[in-house]
C-alpha cells in the first residue's frame, strides 16, 4: 500500500502507512475474531476478495472500445406484432437509441416473446429503419439462421450496399453450415461480425463468472474451427465472431469479467500464431435478477449492470426494461431502459475513460483470477472434444448445475439478498403495468434451462395472493412482542420483513398484558404466533407467552431469534427458530403448509 497522496502539505504531516500498521488495527478491532471469516469474502468459483489490495503498479489498460467512443444504446426488438414492434423501434431511435436488438421468438434473449423468423415478419418490423445511416442492428435467434438470411434479403431488396450496414448477425456456433452461411454473407459484402459467442446461457442458468466465460470463450473458439473447417483463414475468422456477455448487479465482478473476456481472447489469438486485436463485445442486462415482485428495484439492477458493463469497455448494452419478467413492457418501461444508459453516457461521461479499472490492485486482481478459473475450464472443455462434446458428456451442464444449487441455497438463506422480494418485501404493492400480449414461447434450450433467482420467493407470494383473491384475507403470523418497544422492536422489524418474504402478512401488539396478548391473537384470524424480543426478555417471559400461545390456539410458535435455552424453549411450545441464515425458503413454505391445513 502506497501514500498516494504524499505530496500535498496536509498528507506529509503524517508517516507513511503500511499494511502492518492497517493490521494491526483491523486485529484490534475483530478482538481475536478471524479474519478470513470476517473480512474476507469467495465468489462462486471460490475467488478470494480481500478486504484491501495495493496498487497494481505495473498494470496496462486492457485494450478495449476505442477511447472516448460511447457505447451503442441498444433496445429490443420483441413485440410479436411486427407493426407494433415497428412502432417501438422508430420511437426508440428518435429519443435516443443508437441500435436495435431484432430478437426472434424462441431465442435465448426472447424470455416469452420476440418476432417470428419469417420475411413479413421481419419487413414490417423494420419498416423505416434506415440501416444505412449509422444504426446498430444486432440479431438474437439462436441456432436458427433464418433470421439472418432474411435480414441480409431485405438489405437488398431495398437496395442497400450491404459495407454500409453494421449489422451483427449473431449466428450460433453450432449452427448447420455455419461457414456456408458466413461466407455467403461476407460474399454479399457484409461485414459483420457474423457469429455470436454466447455466454449469457449459462448466467441465465445459474452459472458463474468464469463458468459463463468459459462457455463464451468455447464458443468462439468451436466458432473459429468451423469457420476454418469452411476455408475460410483464421485471421479473416476471427474477426467474424463478437461476443455476448450478461450483466448483472455485482458491480466488480461485472467489470472484472468484461475485462477478462478481452484478456482471455488475446490468449486465443496467440495461441493461434495471431496478433491479438480488440473484440466487440454486446452485453445485455441479466435476466436472472430480475423480479416480478416490487419490480421498480429492477431499475437499480439494471443501472448498476450498465454502469459495470459500460465501464468493462462493453461495445453495446441492451438493458431489459424494469418489468421485462412480468410481461410484454409498455413504453415507460422501455423508456427507462433506454434512458438508464443515456444518463450514464451523456450526464455520468462513462465512456469518456478508457478502462478506468486498470491500476486499481482489487479489480486487476479479480480480472486475473477470473481469467484463470475460466481458462481452466475451458480447458477442461477442450480436453472433453470441444463445445458440442462437453454438452454431450454433460461436462458444462453438471458443472452449471453445481453452482445453481450453491447460489439457490444462498438465496434460499438469504445469505444473497433479492432486495424487495427475500429482503425487504412490500405485501401490499401495487402491481406494475405490462402491454396486454400473451407470450409466444420461452427459450428452445433443456440443457441449460433459464432461471430468475426470485421464482422461489414469487412462488410463495403468488400463493399469497390467490388465498387473498378466494377468501378475502391473506395468510398471517401474530408477531408477539413482548417487553418494551426498545426491547422487542429489532426483532419484530426481522420477524415482519421475514414471513412477508412468502406473503404471510405479520400482523401484531404491543404486549400491555398478557391477556390483551392472546385477545389480540384470537382477533387477528392468525394461526401462525412468532414472539419477539431480546434474549433477555425471553429468558423472562418466553415459556408462559408460548404457552398461552399454543393454549389459544397457534398451529405453529416461532421465536425470532437464537437463544441459549432453545431446547427449554422447544418444550414449551416453540416449534421453529427464525433467525439470520436460516433456510427462510424452507420454513416459510413451511408455515404455507399450515395456514392451508
């Protein structure tokens, strides 16, 4: 660690700090506690983050969008209707989109909707649309190429030269005749890029940074052996290929696995006897942090996504509008979407820095250890036959899988927090508005199934809202405060946000006396009772309150909290313990369980 501010008359005051001298404070402020556990945090491929680095000294800025450029704006392309589709498009670039994501139905990126892949279809969705003038159009249809050939039909039935397009047709790797297809393309005078190496899949399943590295950067590579395979020359290959990368709310981790998927294709390349060149990399705003639940919070993902891509030098960002997984989004929706990212470029002058992460030792230390994870298990891919084999073998989705049900038993103890939804829920919201559009199918891929971290939670609340519907009332939980407002309010705030988390509604007293207590819990229509206080009070006052409790009639007696004297407390009455880490998903479906009963 370096006194980075020596120069200044104020700083030179002081000696220079060390991080024995760092140490020595933090070991007396953990007063013996250890450190790793305290201070120190893993990601989900088991990355070490400490709590302070040093300067990389010797860092370079990884090369990148070029300096000053910004990003392009990105908006999606997805109504069913192709004339309202069209209408969408032309609003978004007249109030600020610099390009357009045509997503096909069926796609990885489609989540329900998306246009069908057929001329009309794609004609009237582009109607107006000058792809001459400047305007980025990229492609989301997966393994099919029809979209592709129909875009490219249409560039020229209008009579377009096809050089002056920018126009990435996001062809799947794996596709059939992907070198036929590419070359007709380039014959035609487009000039891509043309294949899209994908790692949003295996985010959207649950997957890991260097898990949904790996898979892109095996993309590329399975997308480079086919191009080559075709006759076409690696050097003309790989600048047929761009990259997709999710974004999601880990702001470091984000901009480190940008970064990351520049320095691994640079290894690539010389691998490859190449000089490494600058990639185009499109990211898109993760689908599996988005809520149905309190879906305005989705608006901070999102924001927090964008400003983490756009500082990895991503090329392009699409941001899925705020109610994306509740249904088709209306225009506010992809207002905001589309203004998050001007915010950032023309208010926030995000792309006016080049890298700005370069030097700083916790990011180059993250982008590193990123890098090598992943290139292990690409790796471990390679050794297995490649991309196509490594599904085969089940190679990529057993090791996805493995890192779902690590970050679903987080979620699931709220160890990782889903804001308004596990953590800080609102019962009674007011649902948010989406178009009146059925979906028109989810995503084609089994092997590497979509998921959204909230659906557990949702599940829960949705059950909530049908007994709302049937019998006027939603299940609830008679929170039994006991002792003083001081003593009683830290854990009946926990208790509250707890069971609301699964639409059990908490509803409680004040504890003026033990017979307004129960009074107030046989009026409350509750079957379920949680008492809530300090460890204190219920060494005092626990066992009679649980008694009475379970006397008036409670199905179920929670304690929040984890007292010494638990198993007394069990004979009393206390059936479950809630507390911070606990399985929450478990005991709430739980206490659902019940209340049906």
């Amino acid at each position: 660690m370096t006194n980075e501010t020596s120069d200044l008359p104020l700083a030179a005051e002081f000696p220079p700090a060390t991080r024995a001298d760092w140490m020595k404070l933090v070991d007396a402020a953990l007063k013996g506690a250890p450190f790793d556990r305290k201070l120190v945090s893993k990601t989900y491929d088991g990355l070490r983050i400490e709590p302070l680095y040093e300067r990389a000294a010797d860092a370079r800025p990884v090369a990148g969008r070029a300096p000053a450029a910004p990003w392009q704006v990105m908006q999606r392309v997805d109504h069913p209707d192709p004339a309202a589709a069209n209408a969408q498009a032309l609003h978004d670039l007249e109030n600020g989109a610099t390009g357009l994501t045509l997503v096909i139905a069926g796609s990885a990126g489609s989540y329900g909707y998306g246009l069908a892949a057929t001329e009309a279809a794609i004609e009237r969705a582009l109607d107006g649309v000058y792809l001459d003038a400047g305007i980025a159009l990229e492609i989301d249809a997966g393994t099919d190429t029809d979209a592709a050939r129909l875009v490219a039909a249409l560039v020229q039935r209008r009579g377009i030269a096809a050089g002056t397009t920018n126009i990435r047709f996001g062809l799947d790797p794996l596709a059939p005749n992907l070198a036929a297809t590419v070359s007709d393309l380039a014959g035609r005078g487009f000039v891509g890029p043309f294949v899209a190496a994908d790692g949003r899949p295996v985010h959207a399943a649950g997957g890991s940074e260097a898990q949904e590295l790996a898979f892109a950067l095996a993309n590329g590579v399975a997308a480079l052996r086919a191009l080559e395979a075709g006759g076409i020359a690696l050097d003309a290959a790989r600048r047929m290929i761009f990259f997709r990368l999710a974004a999601d709310a880990d702001q470091f981790l984000t901009l480190a696995k940008f970064r990351a998927l520049r320095k691994l294709w640079a290894r690539v390349a010389e691998a490859c006897g190449l000089e490494p060149q600058p990639i185009c990399i499109s990211a898109e705003t993760a689908w599996r942090m988005m809520t149905r639940r309190d879906p305005h919070v989705n608006m901070l993902r999102t924001t927090i996504a964008t400003f983490s891509a756009g500082l990895g030098d991503a090329d392009a960002i699409s941001v899925l509008p705020f109610t994306q997984a509740i249904g088709l989004p209306d225009g506010f929706a992809r207002r905001i979407a589309r203004n998050t990212q001007l915010i950032l470029l023309e208010e926030s002058n995000l792309a006016k820095v080049s890298d700005p992460a370069a030097g700083s030792g916790g990011m180059e230390d993250l982008t590193q250890k990123l890098c090598i994870a992943a290139w292990g298990l690409f790796q471990e891919i390679e050794a297995a036959g490649g991309m196509a084999a490594a599904f085969e073998h089940g190679l990529i989705q057993n090791k996805v899988a493995a890192a779902r049900a690590e970050r679903e038993n987080a979620i699931a103890h709220r160890t990782d927090a889903l804001t308004g939804v596990s953590e800080f829920p609102n019962i009674h919201e007011v649902p948010a508005k989406v178009l009146d559009v059925p979906p028109v199918g989810v995503a084609r891929s089994t092997v590497l199934p979509q998921i959204r971290l909230a659906e557990p939670f949702e599940a829960l609340r949705d059950a909530s809202d049908r007994m709302l519907a049937a019998t006027g009332a939603r299940p609830k939980v008679f929170l039994a405060n006991l002792g003083t407002l001081a003593e009683f309010t830290a854990r009946a705030t926990f208790a509250k946000n707890f069971f609301e988390a699964g639409g059990i509604e908490a509803v409680g007293d004040d504890d003026k006396s033990r017979g307004d207590m129960i009074a107030a819990f046989k009026a409350s229509g509750a079957k379920l009772a949680c008492l809530c206080s300090s460890d204190e009070v219920y060494a005092r006052e626990a066992a009679d309150a649980a008694k009475a409790l379970a006397a008036a009639g409670a199905k179920r007696l929670y304690l929040a909290g984890r007292p010494r004297d638990a198993d007394a407390l069990k004979a009393t009455g206390v059936g479950s313990f809630i507390f911070a880490g606990c399985d929450a998903l478990v005991a709430l479906q739980e206490a659902h369980s019940l209340v049906a009963m």
